[in-house]
C-alpha cells in the first residue's frame, strides 16, 4: 500500500487517526509470504509421486496382479470417505462450512477414486456387462448423495456431468432412429430434457430451501446445455429452423430473469452471446440467396446488431450493478 | 503521450489502494465510501464479463464493416494497390474510433477500446505483410515501432510485451546476417540486452511521473528475466543452432563453448531464487522456480540417469519433504519470510480476474420472498466486488 496516498486521505479527514495508525503499523510489519509458492511445490510434490507410482505400477502390472491394484485403489477411496465422515459438520438442508482446507480435497479424491474403481471393474471384469447405463448410473446416485451429505459444489458438478453421460447412454440404444439419421436428434432432444430437468432442480434447491446454494451450478448447467441443444435444434433441422425460435426466445426470457434476480454478470452475457448465435444464424439464412444486394444486407445487419449489442451490454452492466 | 486523463488514472490508484485497506479491515466502510465519493472515477469501466461479450461483438461490427467497404469498393478498386490503401484508411478509421471512444465515452479497458487498438494494429501490420514483399527485419521493425506507440499512448502491457519481443526480433535479424562471428556473440548480445532492460526498468519502475505504466513496466520486467535465462539456456542454445544455422550436429555432440551454457544453465535459476528472497520480490521468485523446473528439464533432455518414473517418484517424494519442512521452519516468520497466506495488493493483482470469477460463481444467491431490495448489513458485496468496481 501507499502511505503516501492515506496520509494525504487522513490530511482530508476521511479516515480517522487510528486508521492511519493501523495502516502505517500494518505497512511496517509487512512480511514476505510465499504462502502460495509452497503450496503450488507442495501440490507439483503430489502430483510428480502419484504420476511416478503410476506409471511404476502400471508398468509391474504383471508382478502386482489386477486385484492387489483394485485393493489399494478400494483402500484409497474407503480411507478418504472414513476420514470425512469422521470430520464432517452434522447435516443440514442449508450451507454448510467445511471443516478445514484438506476436507474438500479429501472427499473430492475419494469420489475420483471411487470413479476410478467402478471404471477398473468395468474395462477388467467387464462387470455390468453391456448395461453401459448401469455402469453410470450407479456412481451418479452415489455422486449426488455424497453432494447432498457432504455439500460440496464440485461432488454436485461430477455428479450433473455423469447424469448427462447416463442420459446420452440411455437414449442411444434406440436403435430404429439410427438409420433415419435421427441419430443427433436425439441427443438434442435428450439435452432439452436434461435441461429442463435441472432447472427443475434448481427451482427446488431454491423454493424448497435444500441446499439453495446448489441453485447456480444446476442453473449454470442447464443453461448452457440447453442453448448448446436449441441452437444444434436449429442447424440439425434446417427445415425447421424458424420454429426452434420459439424456444430460443423463451430460454432467453427465462434465463434473463434469472441473471436480473440472482444480479450475475456472467449469466447475462452468455444469454446474450447464444442468443445472438441464434438470431444472427437465422437472419443469415434468411438473408443469404445467391444474390450481392442481401449480402449487402447481411453485413448490415452484423453491424447494426453488433451497435445494438454493445448498447445492450452497457445498459445490462449499468442495471446489474445497481442491484 | 498517454491518452488518457492522468488524473482520473489517479483516482483510480486511490480507489484501489482503499479498496485494499478496506479488504485488509484497516479502514471502515464509512471512511472507504466517504473516499469513494470524493474521488469518484469517471471512467467506464465494466464488469469482466460484459467486457469479454464488448470485445466479441466489437470484434464482429469491424470486420462485418470491412467486408462491407471492400464490397462497395470492390469495383473500384480493382488492384492490389487499391486493397492496400483501402485497408490502411480503414485501420486509421479504426484508430479513430478507439481515440474517440476513450476520450469523449471515457471507456477503460472496456472491451471496446481493446478490440480497437488490438483490430487497429492487425489491420496495419497484415495489410503491409500481404501486399508489400517486407524482410523480417523490417517487420520486426514495424512490429516494434507500432507497439511501442500503442504502449506509450494506451498503457497497455500486452501491448508492451509485443514491444518487447519485436525488440529482441530486430536484434536477432540484424546480428544473424554477420557470419560466424554473428552467431557466436548472438546469445550474449541478447543476454546483455535483457539484463540492461531489467535493470532500466528497476531503476525506473517506482519513479512517480510513469506511474501510469506500472503494469507495462512488471511485464517488461518478468519478460526479461525470462529471456535472460532462455537466450543461454543450454537446449535452447544447441538445438537453435542446429535449426538455425545449420550446425549438423550429431547426437551427443556439444556446442562450442558448451561448458559456459551448461553453467548459466545451472546458475541463474538459484540466482534468481536466492536474490527474490533476499530482495523479497515475489515476481522473481516464481520466475525462478519456474526456470529451476525448465533447468531440470534440459539435463534430463541430455543425461538420463534414470527412468522417467523414477525420477518423478523420487522428485515427488523429495519435493513433499523439502515444502514440508519449509512450512514447519516458517512457522514463525524468519528473515521477514512468512507462511501465512498473503493478503497483499501483488496478490490482488494477479488473482484479480480469478477472485472475479470465483466471486461470480460462489456468490451468495438472494432467495426470492426473503425481501427484496433489502440490502443487510451494508457488508462487503461477494468478496471480489468490494471495491465496488464490478
């Protein structure tokens, strides 16, 4: 800090005599931390060992056996939940506070190794056999249970990332529509239900008051996903395109109220990008016939759009920020 | 010269230095506010998020106006030539704009002004490579002379890393002509270079006149302690030669001089590392650590004592016990080196963006009915947007 600066701030009278104490004392005690430094040796430390131990196992694999690697894996993953069942705060349907740095790591390595030994089950001992749905489905419930009893937002994340792989397993074997290239239909449709699904959620978290602070990440998710498949929708069915307008718009809509009531910038910007993708992309489909004057006005269209998007940007800033 | 209001950049210091006691609670809201308002910032500058969306979108309206002068200059101007000029007048008009929009809008780094300065240049630099038959050197050269404007008249310091790197071009391009002695003084002279401009810029990073330029000044000066290193870095060194100019050499073989390569190599990392803690400069040390890494890397690229994941294993072990029993002898502060988790305006800086997004994403969410537009407490708003800015 300047002294300089709240000294001449004190000379104003806009901070008080113990203030310029406090700071000047603060200033002259000042200590050189390499607080961050070690930690990021510590953590390379970590990462070098069980990348070497890795790569040594895996090359003795023959020596060690697949069950003695399954039993450590076993181990690994049962110590970490012991330890933080021991540890953790008693259960609450509101935020709770983790009881110290290495708890959230601890239990995020228990559920990556617990990942790790239902995927080693399945490649090794073919386990769940060709019910791939199964084979996601089991470590999803699990994944959201530990998010709900140890709450913990990136347990919540894997666990949203697996549904999503359950759901993309669970349409597929359909296989009727394949041959009628509906195959990405599908998963366009399966991600508007997956979408619309964890906005559910999130409107639960929310009203119901379980976990209310899980609402960002499942709104996080379902809006991208669900623009992601909207705007798919319409490259994918390029008769139809005009009518996936309609959803657009409605998304946008919601997901507008949603960015004003929670004030989020990032939400705001991304519901204008994708919006504009989509907008933009119908426009020009409209517009682009083998013929110079509507590419003329194409590009007037970008750069009056472009204008109104800018304007639109720092209007939102300027609403958010007053909130 | 600078192109923007020195004192309402000053205002912004102001407000960021209290924005730091505040954070640090060694001044109360009250007085944070009360200087707020009396050196309030009239600069426009948004959210980091509305700022990615202004950049994209001003990205999108220049080239989208491009391609409409160039269709309704298409008949016109039939030649190269013509495409040449049309592209320079649009590189000023864009140069225009951005003048305009920093000094009557007041927009700082808004988004706008960085999609214009970074458009401007592009414009220049590509129109002149596509349509003129320029020699690297004289590119270089053009390189540096446009970033080095746009660093004096705009601050930037991404700019003034292009500066930086177009000077080093320029001095490559004008040694490598001279033959064998050429090559042979190259890493020296760009050695030497580096280190003068680390020390310039120490001489005259804290001076007050060029406060303005302080973040330009931190990225020449890591930018030359990295080059420093890497021009005699011992890989760097023997495999440029050989790419470069045709040295041939076979594998195992050693460079003339090898031996003083292989000792810069080993030396400045330590170096680096020892003068940070004893002049506790935090920049230097994690270019030092992440040198000492880049050096571990060029010895196990010509003597493999071991198999990799041996090394790593061993390397990993070693790397926990030593960190470990730093933290445990740092329990108490040493030598005014501590372990306790910084809370510094150096930190401030370079985890801005990422104290931004986390503040964004963990924010707390208002739950509807509970009353809005009841703001309690009147404590600091989600960590990173104390200061208000955001």
């Amino acid at each position: 800090m300047n002294i300089a600066i709240f000294e001449q701030f004190h000379k104003e009278g806009l901070i008080s005599d113990q203030s310029l104490e406090r700071i000047k004392k603060t200033e002259s005690e000042k200590l050189f931390s390499i607080h961050w430094e070690l930690r990021t040796l510590l953590y390379l430390g970590v990462l070098l060992l069980t990348g070497g131990l890795g790569i040594l196992i895996y090359k003795n694999i023959d020596t060690i056996g697949h069950q003695v690697i399954l039993a450590l894996i076993a181990l690994l993953c049962a110590g970490c939940f012991f330890y933080c069942e021991r540890n953790k705060p008693p259960f609450s349907f509101e935020k709770v506070k983790s009881p110290n740095v290495y708890f959230d790591y601890i239990l995020l390595l228990g559920c990556l190794t617990l990942l790790t030994f239902i995927t080693y089950l399945q490649v090794q001992y073919n386990i769940f056999g060709d019910r791939y749905g199964l084979a996601t489905f089991i470590p999803m419930i699990i994944l959201f249970y530990c998010a709900y009893y140890f709450d913990h937002l990136g347990v919540l994340s894997m666990a949203v990332a697996n549904l999503a792989a359950w759901m993309g397993i669970a349409v597929t074997p359909l296989k009727i529509f394949k041959a009628n290239n509906f195959a990405d239909a599908q998963i366009i449709f399966a991600g508007l239900l997956l979408g619309g699904l964890l906005v559910l959620m999130a409107r639960f978290s929310i009203t119901k008051k379980i976990k209310s602070h899980f609402c960002f990440t499942y709104l996080n998710f379902s809006m991208n996903i669900l623009f992601i498949s909207c705007i798919a929708g319409m490259f994918h069915f390029d008769s139809f395109y005009l009518l996936w307008l309609v959803p657009l718009i409605a998304l946008v809509y919601y997901f507008y109220r949603q960015a004003i009531a929670i004030s989020s910038f990032y939400f705001m910007l991304m519901l204008t990008l994708y919006a504009y993708v989509g907008i933009s992309y119908v426009v020009t489909q409209l517009l682009l016939f083998d013929n110079i004057g509507t590419t003329y006005l194409a590009l007037m269209y970008f750069i009056a759009s472009g204008i109104y998007v800018i304007l639109f940007l720092i209007r939102m800033n300027k609403k958010l920020k007053k909130q | 010269m600078i192109v923007y209001n020195d004192n309402s950049l000053d205002r912004l210091i102001i407000n960021e230095e209290a924005g730091i006691a505040l954070r640090k609670q060694l001044i109360s809201k009250n007085e944070y506010d009360t200087i707020a308002a009396a050196y309030a910032v009239e600069l426009y500058r948004p959210n980091i998020f509305i700022r990615i969306g202004l950049f994209l979108v001003t990205v999108v309206i220049v080239l989208m106006s491009f391609g409409l002068l160039v269709l309704v200059a298409a008949d016109a101007l039939d030649s190269n030539n013509g495409f040449f000029v049309i592209c320079l007048i649009f590189a000023f008009f864009i140069y225009v704009a951005l003048e305009w929009i920093i000094q009557s809008k007041r927009h700082y780094r808004s988004g706008v002004d960085d999609a214009l300065l970074w458009l401007t240049l592009g414009f220049i630099i590509s129109a002149v490579n596509l349509f003129t038959g320029i020699t690297p050197l004289q590119q270089s050269l053009l390189i540096f002379i446009l970033s080095l404007a746009a660093t004096i008249r705009f601050a930037n310091s991404v700019m003034s890393s292009v500066m930086f790197f177009s000077f080093i071009a320029i001095i490559f391009y004008s040694i490598t002509p001279y033959g064998n002695i050429g090559k042979h003084i190259l890493p020296f002279v760009l050695m030497s270079i580096s280190v003068i401009i680390y020390f310039i810029v120490q001489i005259y990073k804290n001076k007050n006149a060029i406060r303005h330029y302080r973040y330009c000044l931190k990225m020449l000066e890591f930018l030359s302690l990295i080059t420093t290193y890497t021009v005699v870095n011992y890989f760097a060194v023997r495999e440029l030669s050989n790419l470069l100019f045709d040295l041939y050499l076979p594998v195992g073989a050693s460079i003339p001089g090898g031996w003083f390569f292989w000792l810069t190599t080993v030396l400045i990392p330590p170096l680096y590392i020892f003068g940070a803690l004893k002049t506790k400069d935090s920049l230097m040390l994690r270019t030092g650590l992440f040198l000492l890494a880049a050096t571990i890397f060029t010895i196990r690229y010509y003597y493999s004592v071991a198999p990799v994941e041996v090394v790593m294993t061993a390397g990993g072990l070693i790397l926990i016990v030593a960190t470990y029993f730093v933290i445990k002898y740092l329990r108490t502060p040493k030598y005014g080196i501590t372990d306790k988790e910084p809370e510094d305006e150096d930190m401030q800086d370079s985890l801005q963006l990422e104290s931004i997004v986390i503040s964004e994403t963990f924010q707390k969410i208002p739950i509807p009915g509970a009353g809005e537009g009841f703001n309690f407490g009147g404590g600091s708003s989600g960590g990173g947007g104390a200061s208000g800015e955001y």
